[in-house]
C-alpha cells in the first residue's frame, strides 16, 4: 500500500504537465480528497482514486480501482449525464504518464466535463427558487430509481446501524482517542438508542419500498449549475451499502448541508418541497436519526483528511473547525424540538395558502396542502379534474372526508416527529376542525387557527386569476367558492382561543410572525 501510495503521488506530479493530455491545456489544478485526486486540466476534469483500503472502501488494487470507475460512471450519468463522459486510462512510466497512450496502464480515471468552481453549490449558496428547483428534481429522482431486492439486506436494521456506528469507530481511529469524545459516546448513545425505538418504522420502510439505488452523497459540495441545468455529481460508487438506502436518508444530507452553512430558511423551503413532491411524509420519524448520521459522515470524512499527511497549518485549522461544526450541528439535531399544529381557515381565494408558504420558511414548518394530497389521494395530476361541479369527482364528499383523513394522519406523524406543521385547508365545517384541535390535545401541542380573509368580491378576482393562470394545484371555481360562502360554519365559543385572524388584503410580515410565535411559545432556535 505504502509504495502504492508513493507511486501514485509521483504519478499525480507529472499529471500536472500539459504534455500528459491529449488536448489543449493552459492551467492544471490539483484538488485532492481523503480518497481521490482531481485534475482540473482545459476543459475536463480527470478523477483518479486513491490506492487506499478504509474498511467502508477498498480502492487497494488497480483492478478496483478500474471497477469502481465504470461504477462511478453508471451512477452519476443518472443525475449529470451531461459531466460524466468516459473512463480513461493512463499509461507510460510515473515520470511521463500519457492520458489513453499506448503501453502499459499504471492507472484509470474517470473523465468529466469541467465547470467553474464557482458554480458548486457550496461556493455560490443557492437561493430560495434554487432550492426549490433542486428539491423537486431530487423527489422525481427517487420516485424513479430501482427499488432494493427484497432477498438483499439493505435497509434491515443492521445494515441501517452499521455504517453509523463506523463513523464512530473510524472518527476515533483517525483523531487517535481525541476530538470531543464526550460529545462522541453522547451522540453514539443517542443512535443506539435511537436505532432501538425506530425498528418497526425501518422494517416498515424496507417493506414499502423506500430503500432504493440512491446517491448516497448529496451535499452541496457535489451540486453543480452546468448549462442552466442543476448537476448532482459525484455519488457513491464504492460501497453498496452505502447508496442502497432510506430516500429520506439520501435527502437528509441535503437538508443537514443546508442546516450546516446556515441557510435554515433554504433548508425549511427544501424539506417542504421535497415532501410534497414525494409526499413521504410517514417517513418524518426517521428523519431526525438520519440527519446526525449525515452530519457525523461530514465530521468522519473531515477527521479522515486530519489525519493525513501534508495539510497546511491553514488546512489544519479549516478542518478542525468544521469538525466540531459538524459535531455540534449533531448535538442540536439530536434534541427533541417542541412542535405545533396551524389549521388554516379561508374560502378559495383567500390567500391561506401563500400566508402558509411564508410560515413555512419563516417559523419554520411543514405545510401539508389539501388540495395537493386530495390529488395525490385519487391519482389527478394538477388540472385533471377542472371544470367539474363542487360535488363531483375528487371533490365527493367522500372524497373530501378521505382527504382530512389523511390530513390527520400526516399532522399526527408529523407531530409525533417533531414538527411543527400548517395543515393548509379550508377547515370550513365545525366538525372537522374539533378533530384537529383534540389531535392537538392528545398530543400536548399548541394550537393555532389562523383565519385568513379578504374582501369577497377580491376573493372572485383572485380565484379567476388563479384558473386563468393554471399554476396552482387548486381546482376551485366562482361555484365552488359560491357554495363555500354560503356552507360555512362559524367559529363556536370554545374555538375563540385558538383563533388568529389575518387580513390578506396584507402581505404576511414580522407582526404576523410574532403574533404566531407568541401565542405557540416557539423559539427560533427550534428546527436549527
């Protein structure tokens, strides 16, 4: 291994000459991992692993490397089709390596087009629409790839637990019994433990489908604008049981990354809009588990790189700090959060649903739209149902009931999770608003009844706006909201406290949000 390792270092050297390629080169830069080599050379980008074998990956021999190279290609061109382009060999001697010459191979790299180093999404943070591009375009991926052989053992419990507690133990290794090991045994605990009280929700996730052929590495440090497109690189070849896994745990890394650099109201807006594209809202029980699992990857694989030889005295202290960055985002990720449940209220038209969609990002919450599970409930795609009366179709009463059914059960599991969650619906009859509010009892958490309103003649321009347009999940018509007037049920006496009303004649605003806060007893700190 050691003169594997020496060989390829001068291997790299002589890579950072122009004479080694077979195409124009100006500037060669050299980015190196804790287990590959990155060559910035012209217009492409040569990866080339590292002769290392770490117990979660084994890139010991040339013939591994060349296997996991085809791998890698197979998996990315899923996800950045348009980066990855082939598999290349170099050959010559050490001193003078050609990329594809003749002779013998002294190694495999993978090759893929190159783009600045400004468009990762860890240098250039993405915005809020950025977010919500890359959050859809994550649930289409899930909902598409393979689902796991049920006679493998990806996602049983112990093949969920084991690469956890090998963070652990390689975290140890690499810092030599150093580096917080309080906060360690702390967090190794709380996954034990953790692990314990949600098998039947892990078994119940392997049964359903949810362990997939995943990325495995979906950071922002592996996002990429490339051609007005957004590019996710880089995911794991090396070890299967680390890509055939919980959706929800490929998502998470997402949402922990986010957390990291601070962008909590990107984070919220990401987490919404993934669950409802998914709508995998049952797994929000696990979620919790698997965003400080994602975190203590991020400490191992910054530990890892401590340990290795040739860092600066600037790299050194960069990597120690986001090491404990990284530990003690797993610390806060690890508390329970005290959640609340919004019901809104409001006809079509009044705007319940953009003052939801600030909430979101602003509280921070998961809102839960019904019009968005009702289709989702019965197989519409959005439009699909237009122009039908307000008693037809997916808009039965038997239907609509079904639909606060399921409403139900998200906020509970939602709830139960941690979350504070807006049920965003008309909740226009008395009856199905008391369901709420002893859902909110039974589970011991504030409750909030925010009315929206609108003058009803705006609430006419604003419905036939909105069906003129056709962006927006909801069906309803001048009839549908005409018989909405006239059906509503007033807010009894025992509902009073639980009311806030808000005028959406007025874009939602700080007043609004302390007015929440208050009367939910919510910190700010609470979804860190």
């Amino acid at each position: 291994m050691g003169d594997s390792m020496a060989q390829q270092q001068s291997l790299i050297s002589a890579l950072q000459r122009a004479e080694a390629y077979p195409h124009a080169v100006d500037e060669i830069e050299h980015i190196e991992t804790h287990i590959s080599h990155v060559l910035l050379a012209g217009e492409f980008v040569y990866k080339i692993k590292k002769p290392v074998d770490l117990g979660f990956l084994d890139f010991s021999t040339l013939e591994r490397r060349r296997y996991f190279c085809g791998e890698e290609l197979r998996l990315n061109r899923r996800l950045a089709p348009e980066l990855y382009l082939d598999l290349v060999t170099i050959t010559g001697d050490y001193d003078t390596p050609v990329i594809d010459g003749k002779g013998e191979i002294l190694e495999y790299a993978v090759r893929m087009r190159r783009f600045p180093q400004s468009s990762l999404f860890d240098r250039t943070l993405p915005d809020k629409d950025m977010v919500l591009r890359l959050a859809r375009r994550v649930a289409r991926f899930h909902a598409v790839i393979p689902v796991a052989d049920p006679g493998e053992s990806y996602g049983e419990p112990q093949s969920v637990l084991q690469p956890m507690l090998e963070n652990f133990a390689h975290i140890r290794v690499a810092l030599d019994e150093r580096g917080g090991n309080g906060k360690l045994t702390s967090l190794e605990t709380w996954t034990r433990k953790s692990m314990e009280r949600l098998l039947p929700v892990i078994r119940q996730r392997r049964e359903q489908g949810h362990i997939r052929e995943c990325h495995g590495d979906m950071h922002l440090g592996n996002i990429a604008r490339f051609q007005g497109r957004i590019c996710i690189f880089d995911g794991i070849e090396f070890n299967p049981l680390l890509h055939w896994i919980d959706t929800l745990s490929d998502m998470a890394f997402l949402l922990m990354d986010l957390k990291h650099k601070g962008l909590l109201r990107q984070a919220a807006c990401f987490l919404n809009a993934y669950l409802e594209t998914s709508g995998d809202y049952d797994g929000l029980p696990l979620l919790p588990f698997y965003l400080v699992y994602r975190a203590m990857v991020r400490a191992k694989v910054t530990a890892i790189r401590l340990a290795q030889s040739g860092l600066s005295g600037d790299e050194r202290r960069s990597s120690e700090a986001e090491y404990a960055a990284h530990i003690d985002l797993a610390c806060r990720l690890s508390q329970a959060r005290q959640p609340a449940l919004i019901i809104t209220h409001g006809f079509s038209g009044s705007g319940k649903s953009r003052v939801a969609g600030w909430l979101v990002e602003h509280l921070p919450a998961i809102q839960v739209r019904s019009d968005v599970e009702r289709k989702r409930q019965y197989g519409h795609l959005k439009g699909e149902s237009g122009g039908l009366a307000p008693d037809e179709g997916i808009y039965r009463p038997e239907m609509t009931e079904a639909t606060y059914s399921r409403l139900h059960a998200i906020a509970t599991t939602a709830i139960q999770a941690g979350y504070t969650t807006i049920i965003d619906a008309t909740f226009l009859d008395a009856e199905v608003r008391d369901r709420f509010i002893e859902l909110a009892q039974t589970q011991a958490c504030p409750l909030l009844i925010l009315a929206c309103h609108a003058p009803i003649e705006l609430l006419r321009q604003r419905v036939q706006q909105r069906n003129r347009e056709g962006n927006d999940p909801s069906d309803a018509d001048l009839a549908v909201l005409e018989r909405q007037l006239k059906k509503s049920q007033a807010f009894s006496v025992a509902e009073q406290p639980f009311l806030l009303e808000w005028d959406t004649t007025e874009a939602p605003s700080s007043v609004l949000l302390e007015q929440i806060s208050a009367r939910l007893n919510l910190r700010s700190d609470e979804h860190s």
